[in-house]
C-alpha cells in the first residue's frame, strides 16, 4: 500500500523568520509594527518579505521581540559590522544606499518619521 503524498512542487514556501514571529505573538501587521517602530501595514509585509532594508533600530526591535531567536546582524548590515560578524542574513542583497540612515537613526523610507507625511 503506498502513503498519499504531496504532488511535487505543491508545498508552500517556508515563512520568513519574521513572519512567523509575528505569527507566534499572534498580532497584526499594524500591532507588529506598533512595536518595532514601522508606522503601516506595508511596510511590515515588505521587511517581513525580506523586500526592504532594515534600520537598526528596527532590527534591533524585532530581535528583542523574539528573545534573540532572530539576529539584528541578519537584519542589518551596520549592526552586523559593528559586532563584528562578516555576513547578513535575508537583506544581504539590499542597495547600501537604501541603508542611509536619518537623523532619527531610521532608514529613510521605513522610519516612522518617514512614513508620518505619507
């Protein structure tokens, strides 16, 4: 007797560390990003995608939130330099000119500062 199984290529892609974190504290994409300091719904799906750059603060942010189970310097290529680690995770292949950050220590573009006129 053979065991059903799954037709090839049918399975979802696995959900990004992110995502699931939010998942797990079972909240919104407006509470999550209450929380870590992005001021609407798509800017959360696009760092949760891994589609944007993450600042620091936010990356820090989102490793506290998950007791250190995701890496700010996974996240974050300033962060990462600054503790030393030569790698990043999922945004590895952000424009680092996307990562200039404000006087507010945000990324530009994803800063609730940022987002506040739009």
């Amino acid at each position: 007797m053979t065991q059903p199984s799954e037709p090839q290529g049918s399975s979802q892609p696995p959900v990004p560390p992110i995502a699931a974190l939010r998942a797990a504290l079972g909240i919104t994409q407006e509470e999550f990003g209450a929380l870590i300091g992005l001021k609407t719904k798509g800017s959360v799906s696009l760092v949760e995608r891994g589609l944007a750059p993450v600042s620091a603060d936010v990356a820090l942010a989102i490793e506290e939130l998950s007791d250190g189970t995701i890496d700010a310097s996974d996240l974050n290529p300033i962060i990462a330099k600054a503790r030393g680690v030569d790698r990043v995770g999922n945004h590895a292949d952000s424009d680092t000119a996307k990562l200039e950050e404000t006087p507010t220590g945000q990324c530009a573009g994803l800063s609730g500062e940022a987002e506040a006129g739009a």
